[in-house]
C-alpha cells in the first residue's frame, strides 16, 4: 500500500459530504481520491472544491476501482445493504458504511453472510458516538470501576426544532425513527454496559410532525429495557427540541453516577442581565457531534493501514437493527418483547 490511503466515498448528502471535506482536508495521510453521486450538482461541487481523481455518477465504477484503498457508503439507508454487498463481492476489502446497514433482517442477514464469507474485509458501520472524547472518559472510569457496578444508564437524543420538511421527506428512506436514530444510543448502551437488550418495552408517536403519520413513523420515543446483565436502561429521543440540539447522558452505579452533557451548551460565554444568565444551545447535531465524524474516518484509515478491526464492526450494526425492529414492535403494539 503507498503511503497515502486512498479513499473513494458513495453518497453526497449532508453527511457524505462532511466526510468527504474531512478526508480532504483533515484527514493526514488520507486522499479523497474519489466522489460518486447520483446527483450532477453534488457532482460539480465536488470536482470543483476537492478535484478527485475519479468522478462517477455509477458506483460500481468506484467499487471496481483497483487503485483504492477504501470507500465509504454515505448514500440513504434503504440502499446500504446493496452496496455493501456488492462492495464485498467486487473485492472492496475496506468499507465504511453508515448505520442502519439494513433496513430489515433479510437484509441484515445477507449482509453478515456476505461478509463472513469474506474473511479479509473489514466492515466498519459509522455509530460515530463511540469516539466521542467525553463518552470514552466516561467509559474508561466506568472500566476502572470508578462508579461500582452499573445499575441505571440513561441516554436522551433530542433533535433541533424547525426542521419538519426535511424529516418528513428523510423518514420514508430512512428505515424508521427508532433505527436511524435511537440504536445510535442502543449501541452506546451496548458499549458501556457489555451487554444488550433482554427485555423492550416503548411508548411513542406523532406529536409534532404530522406528516409522519402517513409513513406510519415517529417523532417522540421512550424506551425501557433491562439488558441480559440486569442493567436498567432508559433511551429517549425527540425530533423536535425547541431550544437547539440535547444529548445528555448518565450512568448510574452501586458506587456513584457519571453525569455527560447535561446542559446542550454551544460555547463557554454566559450572557447576564437583569432577566437572568443565558447561554446558547448547541444548533444542531453536526455542531455536537462534529469532531467524531472527524475520528471515526481517521479510525478506519488507521484500520487499513495497521489492518486491524474496526470499534464498531459487523457485529454492532447487526446488533443494533435486530434491536430496532423489536423496538419498533415493543412502541407500536405498546406491549414488552423479548430480544
């Protein structure tokens, strides 16, 4: 392999291409050697601001791409579970992908039988909360014991207000409220307490966005489980916060409690008047979240090149969808399911 690790990435969308600028320019001994986009005008963006080598609206043509070293699927969820599949079979040994990796468990399954029957790839699924700086403090003190055994982990997810038509028109593709956004928080579940759901049981609906009544999807969720380990934990997670974007977690143990972004503050400024002390909200979930999308990518880089595995690999982003589609059942039928 050259020095440099060359990257093809699929998918120009919000995300895709904020993986695309950080391969660009963040990203050392990285190249974003190539862009593929169904969309001419992503297309032209691209050329002109990152001027890869490789430009193509067919991503079989990147797949088929000898000269890389990677690629990365940032395209919409109901098309992960082909690509990805197709990228295993055109003997892309290095992938990347966004969560969900499928939208059901047919396609779950068939992604993890082709993978398995690959042994030299190495599949990486973008749960990017697992390189958050403060999550993996936190979690480091939970390994050291700091807080006894874990008894109570609870994690809110709230998405920033005003954004009703552009979640409406996303929810369709999306593969459901519960799997695009809460297994983010199942899978850090998963993570700190070395376990995973047993029981689920979840309340939830419209209480917002009324357009998603006609995709049958959510806005608003609550879900109680107790983990395999007898852990309690509480995910929660909102489409609409009308103060900006809310992230706050805690772990509670036999011995103490960690408390993670308990307040969704932007910056270190506090304004004071005579109304009281204000501070900004962080906007929205890039601006939170901005520096793992940043790390997860340097993780994979650092993969192909040291040809290790993945924090997050096949296992996790299976995990993760066989517990959204339990999810989905314990909040639609209002009733306790076992995974």
């Amino acid at each position: 392999m050259a020095n440099t690790v060359r990257l093809g990435i699929i998918g120009l969308g919000r995300l895709g291409y904020e993986h695309a600028s950080n391969i660009h320019y963040l990203i050392r001994g990285a190249e974003l050697h190539g862009v593929c986009s169904v969309d001419v005008e992503e297309l032209i963006r691209a050329e002109r601001e990152f001027t890869p080598s490789l430009l193509t609206r067919d991503y079989h043509e990147m797949l088929n791409a000898s000269e890389l070293d990677g690629i990365v699927i940032a395209t919409n969820s109901q098309t992960h579970c082909r690509i990805i599949c197709d990228a295993v079979k055109a003997g892309v040994r290095h992938i990347f992908t966004e969560k969900p990796i499928g939208m059901s468990m047919d396609e779950i399954d068939e992604i993890a039988r082709t993978v398995e029957g690959s042994p030299e790839t190495i599949l990486q699924v973008g749960y990017n909360h697992r390189f958050d700086a403060d999550l993996m403090a936190a979690k480091a003190q939970v390994d050291a014991g700091s807080i006894g055994d874990i008894v109570l982990v609870r994690i809110e997810s709230r998405d920033q207000a005003g954004i009703e038509e552009f979640i409406v028109k996303f929810a369709p593709t999306s593969g459901g409220f519960i799997a695009d956004m809460m297994t983010h928080d199942y899978d850090t579940a998963r993570w700190f307490t070395g376990s995973e759901a047993d029981t689920i049981f979840g309340v939830g609906g419209v209480f917002a966005y009324e357009g998603l009544k006609a995709c049958n999807d959510m806005d608003n969720t609550a879900i109680l489980m107790q983990f395999k380990n007898g852990v309690m934990v509480v995910i929660t997670a909102s489409r609409n916060s009308a103060y900006g974007y809310h992230a706050p977690m805690e772990v509670f143990g036999t011995k103490g409690a960690i408390s993670i972004g308990t307040h969704s503050y932007a910056g270190r400024n506090a304004y004071m008047s005579s109304e009281g002390i204000t501070r900004k909200c962080a906007s929205w979930f890039f601006e939170y979240w901005r520096d793992t999308y940043r790390a997860e990518v340097e993780d994979f880089v650092r993969c192909i090149r040291e040809h290790d595995q993945p924090k997050v690999g096949l296992e996790d982003g299976y995990k993760a969808i066989q517990w959204a589609i339990k999810a989905n059942e314990a909040v639609k039928h209002k009733k306790v399911v076992t995974l």
